[in-house]
C-alpha cells in the first residue's frame, strides 16, 4: 500500500495505492465550519444532488447510468470533525481491468456532472424534486424517536452542552424542513462548491498520473477562483485532510483484515440486471427487502442455496420492472 499527496492550491488529491480490491473508490469531500441552523439544509442539498441532473433528469436516468457503468455505485453521506462538516460524494467501480477501457474515466465524469451540473430552472432547484427529498428527510426526523437508544444518546448530548458542535444532531432538525426554498438551496449549493475546502481520496489498484489526469479534466475548471485559498484556511484544509485520510485508511485496513480471517477474495459486485435475471430465471427462494432498500435474496446456482445482497438505486424503478413478477412469485411460494 502506498500514499502520495497532491496539492492542487484549490483542492488536495489523495491517491491510496493496492492492488487488493478489483474496484476503485473515489470520495470528494466539501468541508466548512458547521453552523447547527445549516446541516438540514447540507443534507437536503446532498440528498438532491442524487436525484437527479441537468443531464439525467430523474433517478432512473441516474441509476441507468450506473449500471451502464459497470454497477457503479455512487452515496453520499455527512459527518462532524471537530468544529467542521464534512460532506462526502462517494463514487465505487469496478477497476478498468475487469471491465473497459475508460470506464473509471466515464464514472468519474458521472460524478462530476452530479455534483457540478445540478437539475436546475430560474436559478433555483426544480420544486418537484425538492419536496420529494424533503418529505424523506421529514419521515426521516420524525422517526428518530423510534430508536430509543439512539435518541436517548443525542438528548444526553444536548444535555451535556446544547451549544457545542458535539450536541448537534447530524440528521438535522425537523422545525428547519419548511425553512428550505429551491432559491435559497441553489445559493447555500453555489457557495459550497465556492468557498468550502475540497479533498479528493482514490483507493484502488492504478496508475497515479493517470488518476490526476482525469481528475484535474473534471474537477479542476470548477475551482480557478484560487483568491479563495489563505494560508489560514491551508493549515485547517490541511488538518482535516490528515484526519480523513487517517480515518479512510482504517477503513481500508477493516476491510483488508476481514478479507483475509474470512479467505474469501473480493467478488464482483452484483448488478441490477443479475437481480431481473435471478427473478425471470426464478431462481430466488427467499425474499427481504430492508428499510435500506436493500435486497437480501436466497437464489439457487446450480442446485446450492445462495444468499446475495443489492442495494437499489431506486425502488421505484425496482418495482416498475418486476413489480408483477416479484408479486406472482411471491404468491407461488418466495418467503
């Protein structure tokens, strides 16, 4: 395993190099000092980002894509560190060995156009896909409760300090939902792409001029306005890449360690056309769909059970394409 720093003025690049996955992960990290009233609205923002873009207007089209790409498979997700917020656009595909040439290329360009070319009209978000995030993410708070453990641990850290960073609830807040307008989002999404430090991390078994390359191709046009970078602001970019990059490397070691006590190698991972396979071929057994929409399936390979997990992109589009025949099955037997 090897790591070498980039430092591009506007964002650093982190390249973690092994040759022991067949896929390569990418995270783009936007991070600024957290304000408790914008944290519902930065996960709002993340959430929407995902639903859509100027060139793939709906999430079908973004989940299409994706599997176009060999599976790839793209999240998001926000944490605290310290006095800052931290939210990561996460990008997982299969290594251009095992698929085409160019296809990280095309994945990374994906990325880029769902974070640069957001679904836009006017100047502000498109109503319609905005209250749809919204109404998840209301869902979402009010259900906090039903976890008693983990509303009690967020209480006791209010309780502790209700006006440190360390109290605040990284889900956000139920009363700042009606707050968030599709003009107002746009203007927080413009001055996160402006002002917010930026750290770029990329795992996986590759070439590094390669990887610059195509990042400074996609990424580097968004960030000339370089006025922006002090040498305060340096130093606190700097600290917080040193604890990512700490922080992802664990991850990697937890991942590497459980390969190894389980001795089973990395698998390819399951596409949304193996899972319409497995059901037309009638090859699924038993059949759970989580609150994750994930899909848990026991299928039969060759007369052996065999249990497999695919995390949908969209139920929506899940139950458009085999909705009837998911249902028949069920009636003739699937548990």
């Amino acid at each position: 395993m090897k790591y070498t720093k980039k430092d591009l003025a506007s964002y650093n690049l982190h390249l973690i190099n092994t040759d022991k996955f067949k896929t390569i992960t990418m995270k783009v990290v936007f991070s600024s000092p957290i304000k408790k009233d914008e944290i519902t609205m930065r996960n709002v923002l993340s959430d929407l980002l995902l639903q859509s873009s100027k060139n793939y207007e709906s999430r079908r089209e973004l989940t299409i894509k994706a599997e176009e790409l060999y599976a790839a498979d793209i999240y998001n997700n926000t944490q605290r560190i310290g006095n800052y917020i931290l939210t990561s656009f996460n990008l997982q595909v299969l290594n251009d060995k095992y698929t085409e040439e160019n296809n990280f290329e095309e994945a990374v360009k994906f990325l880029s156009e769902i974070i640069f070319n957001p679904d836009i009209k006017d100047n502000s978000f498109k109503e319609d896909k905005l209250d749809l995030v919204l109404s998840n993410v209301k869902v979402a708070l009010e259900s906090l409760k039903e976890d008693a453990t983990n509303y009690s641990l967020l209480r006791l850290m209010e309780a502790y300090d209700k006006d440190s960073p360390v109290s605040y609830r990284m889900v956000g807040y139920l009363e700042d939902i009606n707050k968030i307008k599709p003009d107002t989002l746009y203007e927080y999404y413009k001055n996160l792409i402006e002002y917010d430090y930026v750290d770029i991390y990329v795992v996986g078994d590759f070439e590094n001029n390669t990887i610059q390359e195509i990042i400074k191709k996609y990424f580097i046009k968004h960030y000339k306005a370089l006025s922006r970078i002090t040498e305060e602001s340096m130093k606190k970019r700097n600290f917080l890449s040193e604890i990512l990059f700490w922080l992802i490397l664990i991850g990697v070691i937890v991942v590497l360690l459980t390969t190894l006590f389980s001795g089973d190698s990395a698998e390819e991972p399951l596409t949304y056309d193996d899972v319409i396979k497995y059901f037309q071929n009638e090859q699924v057994t038993e059949l759970t769909v989580t609150s994750k929409n994930e899909l848990k399936m026991t299928i039969m390979e060759n007369g052996t059970p065999k249990t497999v997990t695919y995390k949908l992109k969209s139920f929506e589009m899940f139950h458009e394409d085999l909705g009837p025949t998911v249902q028949a099955q069920v009636e003739a037997g699937i548990t």
